[in-house]
C-alpha cells in the first residue's frame, strides 16, 4: 500500500465529527412518529426509577431531596441534549455521595454548587482538550475497587435511616468513628423503621425476581409510603425532617463567588470532575455495549460539563451520566437522546403534580432503596475474581478499596492508577526479552530473520568475534537495565550486531542507553551495527546519538554480517 492509499485512515477527525450531539444526528438521520414513541415510553420508564433514587441520593449526599431532583431534571435533560451518547441518562449517582457529603460539611450548599459549577468548567475543558480519549486508561482493578468502596460507604451512610436511630449529635463522616457512634445508639432502633426498610428491601428484590420489568423501586416507595401513613407509624419522612418538596419551578441563580472560596472548593471540584468524567464515560460504553453503537468521549465531558453548570445554577447537586438508568433507558426501547430528554421532563411533571405526596415516604425507605443501590454498585464477583487473578491486581484492587473506604476516594483512584501503571510497567519489562544467536554466514542463503534461530552456542559460531543480540518487544525504561547489562558485554568481541525488527516501540531512555553502548563500543574499537529498525525506531535512535559512525543501520542480520567479514577481509 503506498502513502497516498494509507492516509485516509489516518485523517484526523474533524471537530463536528468530534463534538456534534448525538442529539443532532438523530435528528439528521430522521426521527419519525413511531420513534418518538418508543422514546416517550423508555423516558417514563426511566423517569419512575429516577424519581425516588434522586431524592435518596440527594438525601444521602446531606442536602435536601429536592436538588436530587432539580439535578436529574436540569442536569439530566442537559446531558441528553448535547451528550456524545445516544441513550446516556445523567442526574445524581451514588458514587457522588460521599464527595458532595463530605464538600456539604466543609463548605456548605453554596460550596457544594459553587463546586459543581467549577467542576462543569473543568469537565468542558477536558472534553475540548480531548482528553476523554484517555479515560479509559485507568485499570479494571482500580473502578472494581473504588465502586466497592464508594458501596460500603454508601450503605454505611443508611444504617441511622435503616434502623431508625436517635443520635445524641451530628453523625461523624468518616466510617471508623461513624460506626462507633451508630454503635453507642444502637438502644434506641425504631422498630417500625426497621420494619419499613426490611420491607423496602424485600419487596425491590422480590419483584426482581418475579416481575423484572415492573418498577420495583417505585412500588416499594408507594407501598412502604402508604403503610406508614395509614397506619400512622412512628417513622421519620421527607415531610418531618425537610419540610417537604417545592411545588415550584426553581429559578437560575448564582452562587456566592469569592476569590478564596474558589480556592477553598476547588479541590471538591476537581474531584467532581475526576469521579464525573469516569461514571459518565463507563456508562457510556456500557450503553454501547448494549446497542452496538460508539459515543463521541469528548463530546460526553463537554456534555456533562454544561450539565453541571445548569445543575447549578437550579440549585441541583452534581450530575453525571448513571449506569442502571442509561442502561434501562436501553431495555425499555429507547432509540435516541429524546428518551433522556423526555425523562427529565417526566420528573419536573412529577415534582410540580405530586410533591406534597413526596412528604409522606418514610426515610427508611429510601433508606432501603440506597440500600439495594449499593448491594448493587459492589461488583462482587468482579472483586473475587480480581483477588484470585493475581497477586499484582489483588494489591491494585485492594489499595484503591481501602484507601476509598477508610481515606478518600481521590486518593483511593490515584494511588490505585499509580500502582497499575506500575504493575503495567513490569509486566511489559518482562515480556521484553534480549536473545543470543549465532551469526549467519554470507553463505547462508537460508531466511533466517523470522525468529526461528537456535540460542547462540561458541562452538556453533562462524565468526567467534561477532556477537549478534535480537531484542523483542516494547524497549522501554521498564526494561532499559535487563537488556543493556547484556549488551554491555563487550570485550572480546569485534563487532555487535543489534537487530530491532521485533521490536514495534522505544522511548527515550531505551534509545539513550542503546547510544551509550555505541559510544563506549567505539572507545573499545568494536564496530555495531543496528539492524531491522522500523523507520520510527530508526528516527527515536538517530535524535538520541545512535548514528554514524558510532552506529551503522542496515536492513537484516546477514548484510550486517557480510559487510563486517568485507571489512575484517580489508584491514
């Protein structure tokens, strides 16, 4: 194939191609009746399962229900419309929980929003930096790990609404002293509580199992609502302890913006941002391997860029693309971004029509629902079978885990990212190997450049004053020192023969060393010759010094060989 055959496959993608919404290439393809249908029913089937999951989260997170919902409403709606995705669907998620939580006890709700609205600024950026392409670097290990960890603190959070107990203070964050101070309440458990959220539970799993297309989480809300007011239970509801819902539209506002509160917040934010970009774009592959379809990665962090800001501004927490709902989005015949459009639709109709019924659902029972979120977020088997896998995955695995649990989660995902990028580094230095073999005579008609050789032997030789070493696989600073402490051996010998042909890629500590060993070959009078070196490496070689006449370049093994026995011949 010549060059003018490749370059099309090499075209860089234009900025339309890059940051046009999937929005507006449903609409180009041509949306007729019969989608819109399917997208109007995929929309209230995701708006059912939003509704109670966005009040349990904003709840959770330490701020009131309602900026769960302003989040799913403003946020959601606009994730769909400028979204790289075809069947993303943003709001609130439970892996924010514990971030928004501990920014709420630090800086308060105008931190919390002035955060989130610095955190969309940072998640444009990223997305018009085209970094979204390199999200998905970060190891298997490390999301298994921090989901798991984000599940137990999740959970952790619930156990005072789980058991309907009275605390003589605030609840502490972290999980070590949260727990002693569940422990010393454990006395005054309402039992009617207990029963609600046993309740809540059980019947979400149930209709799982018997009904999985019924709204399970829904039900139960109504279910366990219902009983307790009926019944006039003792239990605490979103009415005793919020005061309710609004039954009004929120309008835009900004929040209180200092110099020294943007530096106060801006770490909360960049950690909105990190755990953002991450959920959305998993959730993204996710959906696409559900449909057979392939997002636009940067064009999602612009996306969930606006979303936060617009989030924000309504006085909703942040927002991020969500896996459950994007992925019953899918299953209920969602054909394209209206469906998530749609479904914040749903919920402001919700909100307006039916908030003063939100007052009666008992906190228990969201309680339960989040609950069941975080049986679901721990990946279980995924986190076995990652412990039983290797040694090396296992310490990934439960780094990120422990350091999210018992420290922070940013931390938890950046140590976590170090250590598999370390583990990468010294799985790679040992799959790069440096082999011995005898050389080849002029005479020796016979391809021999395949690898197919037998390990060097003295007594095999045809010119015991040429050494020849082939180096396979990526030459990089993991694997710099194995292979130059054989390289280095040089006395005795008249020539070096290097071949590169099994070698795809060097960095420049690879390249560095090899034009050492040239430089102090030259010093001991023995000739070296690089042979095999795709044009790439060549280039990488000759910028670092490996050049003439240091260094000779030729094409194989044996014209390298030849042309060392023509110059012993000639002296």
């Amino acid at each position: 194939m010549d060059a003018s055959s490749a370059q099309p496959s090499q075209r860089q993608p234009t900025f339309a191609e890059l940051y046009t919404p999937k929005f507006v290439t449903v609409l180009r393809e041509g949306y007729g009746l019969d989608v819109f249908r399917a997208d109007v029913v995929a929309g209230l089937t995701v708006a059912i399962v939003a509704l109670p999951l966005s009040m349990a989260i904003a709840i959770a997170s330490g701020t009131t229900p309602d900026r769960g919902l302003y989040a799913a409403i403003f946020g959601g709606f606009l994730v769909s419309l400028l979204g790289g995705s075809r069947f993303q669907i943003g709001g609130p998620a439970g892996a924010f929980i514990v971030l928004v939580a501990a920014s709420m006890a630090r800086h308060g709700i105008d931190g919390v929003l002035l955060a989130t609205m610095i955190a969309g600024l940072i998640l444009i950026a990223a997305g018009f930096l085209r970094l979204g392409t390199y999200i998905k670097f970060i190891p298997y290990p490390v999301t298994v790990g921090f989901t798991a960890g984000i599940a137990v603190i999740i959970f952790a959070s619930q156990i005072r609404d789980l058991l309907g107990l009275t605390l003589a203070g605030k609840e502490p964050g972290e999980l070590i002293p949260k727990l002693e101070t569940l422990g010393r309440a454990i006395g005054t458990t309402n039992v009617a509580a207990v029963a609600i959220s046993v309740a809540t539970i059980a019947i979400i799993a149930g209709l799982r199992r018997l009904r999985p297309t019924w709204p399970g989480m829904l039900i139960a809300v109504v279910v366990t609502g219902a009983a307790a007011a009926l019944l006039s239970l003792p239990v605490e509801t979103i009415g005793t302890r919020f005061g309710g819902i609004p039954q009004s539209f929120p309008v835009p506002s900004l929040p209180v913006i200092t110099l020294a509160k943007i530096q106060a917040v801006l770490p909360d934010a960049m950690a909105f941002a990190l755990l953002g970009a991450i959920e959305s774009l998993l959730s993204a592959v996710v959906a696409d391997g559900m449909t057979g379809r392939r997002h636009r990665s940067n064009s999602e962090l612009v996306a969930q860029g606006f979303a936060n800001i617009g989030s924000a501004l309504f006085g909703g927490i942040c927002v991020t693309g969500t896996i459950a709902r994007t992925a019953t989005n899918v299953r209920a015949g969602a054909r394209g971004p209206v469906a998530g459009m749609l479904h914040s639709v749903f919920l402001l109709a919700f909100m307006l029509l039916a908030a003063p019924l939100a007052s009666y659902i008992p906190l228990a029972t969201l309680a339960g629902v989040l609950a069941v979120v975080a049986w679901n977020m721990a990946e279980k088997h995924e986190f076995a079978t990652l412990i039983r896998s290797s040694w090396g995955d296992a310490v990934v695995l439960l780094a990120t885990f422990l350091l999210t649990v018992f420290r922070d989660l940013t931390e938890g995902i950046v140590v976590g990212f170090a250590l598999g990028a370390l583990l990468f580094i010294h799985r790679m230095s040992q799959i790069t190997g440096i082999d011995t073999y005898a050389p080849l005579t002029v005479d020796d008609k016979a391809d021999r450049s395949n690898g197919d050789r037998e390990p060097y032997d003295p007594a095999l030789a045809a010119d015991r004053d040429i050494m020849v070493y082939r180096i396979s696989g990526a030459f990089f600073f993991g694997a710099v020192a194995a292979v130059a402490s054989v390289l280095d051996r040089l006395s005795g010998y008249k020539a070096l023969v290097i071949d590169f042909k099994a070698v795809p890629l060097l960095d420049s500590t690879a390249a560095n060393a090899i034009a050492q060993i040239a430089v102090k070959a030259r010093r001991h009078g023995v000739r070296v010759f690089i042979t095999g070196a795709s044009p790439s490496v060549r280039r990488t070689l000759l910028s670092y010094g490996a050049r003439p006449p240091q260094a000779k370049y030729r094409s194989d093994i044996a014209s390298a060989v030849a042309e060392i026995k023509r110059l012993d011949q000639t002296i």
